[in-house]
C-alpha cells in the first residue's frame, strides 16, 4: 500500500475496526467495513517527533517530504498533537489498570 509510488492516492481496504474516540481516549464509536485511505504525506518518524515537540514550528521549505491533497505542515501538526494526546492519556490509563492488577489484596 504505502510502498507505492503513487502512495498519496486513494486505495481501499477493508477495515478491521475503526473507533472513533474522545481526546481521553474513550471508544466512543466502533465499526466495521470498508474504507477509502488517502494518505497526505509520507512521514518519518523524526519529522512526527518534531512535530510534538514544537507545535508551532515552521518548517523551512524541502524540510519535510511533499504534502498533498490541500493539507499544510501546519494541519499535520495539529492532527499529529491530538493524536499524541491520545497516545498519552491511553497510556496512562493502562499504567493505572497495570497498578490495579499488582495489588495484593489477599495480606
């Protein structure tokens, strides 16, 4: 899929599960079906990692790879902070349940 040279284009797949979730990380949806993937850039993982670590960075020209389809490194960054903010309150949340499970209850 990713490995294209035409990546950026629409593809379909069939979804597995799709959530759609609150800022907390709560499922608030689920389904399943088809799907339209239309990718808009083609990130590494350090240019995510800028991203996070200075939202409101603008990046140089040739910087990061080409963007498509209307989006700007300013949308990606957006996106890619809530995103992040997912991540960290999931886990944190595991984080307390794997306290949860630890405790000894029976002393």
């Amino acid at each position: 899929l990713f490995r294209s040279k035409q990546w950026y284009q629409r593809r379909v797949a069939i979804t597995a599960g799709v959530w759609k979730m609150n800022r907390e990380g709560e499922v608030l949806e689920r389904r399943f079906g088809k799907s339209l993937i239309r990718s808009c850039c083609k990130l590494h993982y350090e240019h995510a990692q800028d991203m996070i670590e200075e939202p409101d960075r603008e990046f140089e020209p040739g910087y990061l790879p080409e963007i498509h389809n209307g989006y700007t490194a300013r949308d990606l960054s957006k996106r890619i902070a809530v995103l992040h903010e997912i991540a960290q309150n999931l886990r944190e949340k595991r984080k307390k349940y794997r306290l949860r499970l630890c405790v000894d209850t029976t002393a």
